[in-house]
C-alpha cells in the first residue's frame, strides 16, 4: 500500500517545476550573502519572485516572496535595525507577486498586462513598505537614523521592482514563454 502511495505522488510531482523551484529558490535564498548591493541584488530577487511566478506558480512564488528579507538580514545586505521590517518586506514582496498576477490574469496573459501588473504591483509595493516601514521605525529608532532607514525602503523598492520585471521579461521571452 505504501509503495503505491509513493508511486502516486512521485507521478503527481512535476519534476522539471520542482527542479526550477529549487534552483530560483536557491539563488534568492543565498544571493543576499555575496552581493552586498541593495539595487542589484534587490532586482535579482523581485526577477526571481517573478519567474518563479511564471515558471512555477503562484504557490511557489509565494514561498519564495518570504525568504529573501531573512535572508539579506542574516547576510548583512539589510543593516539589524531593521529587523523589526523584514515582516513587512515580507509582505511587500507578497502584495507584489499577487498584484502582478491578479493584472496578468485579468488583462487575458498580454505583454501589455505584464508590464502593468510590474507597475501597479511595484507601486503597491512601494506604497505599502514605505508606509508600514516608516511606521516601525520611527517608533524604534532615532529621527535622523529613521529617515536613513525609511530612505532605503522607498523609492529604491519601487526602481528593484520594475528592473527586476525587466530582467524576467528579457528571461520569460528567452525562454518563450511570453
């Protein structure tokens, strides 16, 4: 009985997902400790969220929107004092893969919903960590380390976002999916 327990589930499991889950994974979970450059790495990691999306799933792309903030912090890419935000990047990052994919699916899988779903899925991003960033830190921190803070959670969120949108598009289309 067992035996045909595992035999089910090994045909369920898709392992060309699975081995793309891995690897995309892997490389948002540890690029955070050799690249210590908040807009390349940041953009790296919203392409990664992005092609896990699409080449994966939402499930997928999901899981990994949680990891990268841990990882930067553990990594020193995000400065200690900002530990008590990684919960709030989580989810940005998580308002930023679903925004895209409501966007995508509701303008019937176009170019042009992609790239309006990056839009409205980095400004709500955006919006929402510099809004719940600036919250928290304020309440922690010093007025002049708090505007320090607030500073790289803002603007540059909003750029890594769009950039890592036209990474995973030059990517989707090399891989043509698009």
């Amino acid at each position: 009985m067992q035996n045909i327990a595992e035999e089910q589930t090994l045909e369920k499991v898709n392992v060309q997902s699975l081995a793309r889950f891995i690897t995309l994974a892997g490389v948002a979970l540890f690029l955070p400790f050799f690249i210590h450059l908040q807009w390349l790495t940041g953009s790296v990691v919203n392409a990664i969220l992005i092609l896990v999306l699409f080449l994966v799933g939402i499930r997928s792309a999901l899981v990994v929107a949680l990891v990268p903030s841990l990882m930067a912090l553990a990594g020193g890419l995000l400065p200690a004092v900002l530990a008590p935000a990684v919960p709030f990047i989580m989810i940005s990052n998580v308002i930023f893969i679903l925004s895209l994919d409501r966007v995508y699916d509701w303008s019937k899988n176009s170019d042009r919903g992609y790239w309006l779903g990056i839009l409205v899925g980095a400004v709500l991003k955006f919006i929402f960590l510099y809004v719940s960033v600036s919250w928290v830190v304020k309440l922690l921190t010093r007025e002049e380390l708090a505007m320090a803070i607030v500073r790289m959670m803002s603007w540059s969120q909003l750029i890594t976002a769009v950039l890592g949108g036209v990474i995973a598009f030059a990517v989707l289309k090399w891989l043509k999916r698009f």
